[in-house]
C-alpha cells in the first residue's frame, strides 16, 4: 500500500467522524455556546470573592482577639502594680520606695520575699533573674521591659504597650 493512500483513507475516516459528530451534536458553534463559558467566569469571579472576604474576615476576628489578649495582659500588669501586700512580722515597710525592711536595713520585696537591691530597685529571685517587686514580673535591665511570668508577654511599662508575645 502506497503511503498517500493510507493517508487519504485516513484523512476520509476522520472527516466521516466530524460529520457524524456534527450530524448527532449540531454544527460547532451550537455545541460550545458563549453563554457557558461566561457562567464559568462569573463563577469563578464569585468564587474569589467569597474566599476573599473570608480572608479578610478572618484577618480581622484574629486581629480583635490579639488586641483582646494584649488588653488583658495590660488590665494584668496595672493590677499586679496597684496590689498593696500584707506586711509580714518582723519588717516594716520602708515609706520612700514601699519595700520591706528587716533588722539589717536589707530591703525585700514584700510579695515574694526576694532581696531587693537598693541602686535599681529590683528584686533578684533564686534562679537569678530580675524581678519588679511592684509587679511580680521579670524586669530587663538593658531595655527596662518588663515580661509577664506567665504568659511570656513583654511590656514597655513607659508607654503600656505590648512589645512581644506569645
């Protein structure tokens, strides 16, 4: 068989195809209408918007509750500096810095009971590390931040904002 044979033969059986195809399904141009294809786009456009509000939904419900979470270590930080602890036997309370005094002279941190230097007025607790006895939280030195102990939140006491947290 000669090679320009097998392809009229085949060049035939494809065109009996599309002719049977157009006699079963219309012409071409009845078969992919305009109107599909805008209603895919309209989906499609209708579908980013939804996802799109949602993100921007979601964005702000997490940035309410960070802000809710920062007001609260705030509310936390003034209550904790306003407490007025008992005083324990044996001490007086020192009128200028609020502090404990015991028989020495020795200052303390009337909460916790940990020594308090005298120069910054800090308390220093078994571990080592520096605590605000007006608050109870760990004061760095080197920044004058203070870090609640408990939820690691870090807070400029001068302008009461929130620095970093959890």
């Amino acid at each position: 068989m000669n090679n320009a044979d097998q392809t009229l033969i085949e060049s035939t059986s494809v065109r009996r195809a599309r002719l049977a195809s157009a006699l079963v399904h219309g012409p071409l141009d009845r078969r992919r209408k305009v109107n599909q294809n805008v209603r895919r786009l309209v989906a499609s456009v209708v579908v980013a918007a939804v996802a799109g509000v949602g993100c921007v939904g979601w964005s702000l419900v997490a940035s309410l509750l960070a802000d809710r979470k920062h007001q609260q270590v705030l509310a936390t930080l003034e209550t904790a500096l306003a407490s007025n602890p008992v005083i324990p036997p044996g001490t007086e309370r020192d009128e200028a810095t609020g502090l404990l005094v015991d028989e020495t002279g020795a200052l303390f941190d009337p909460r916790t009971g940990y020594p308090v230097d005298p120069t910054t007025g800090l308390a220093t607790d078994p571990q080592g590390r520096l605590v605000d006895p007006r608050s109870g939280w760990y004061a760095d030195p080197e920044t004058g931040h203070l870090t609640d102990p408990r939820t690691r939140t870090v807070v400029d006491p001068t302008t009461m904002t929130v620095v970093t947290g959890p």
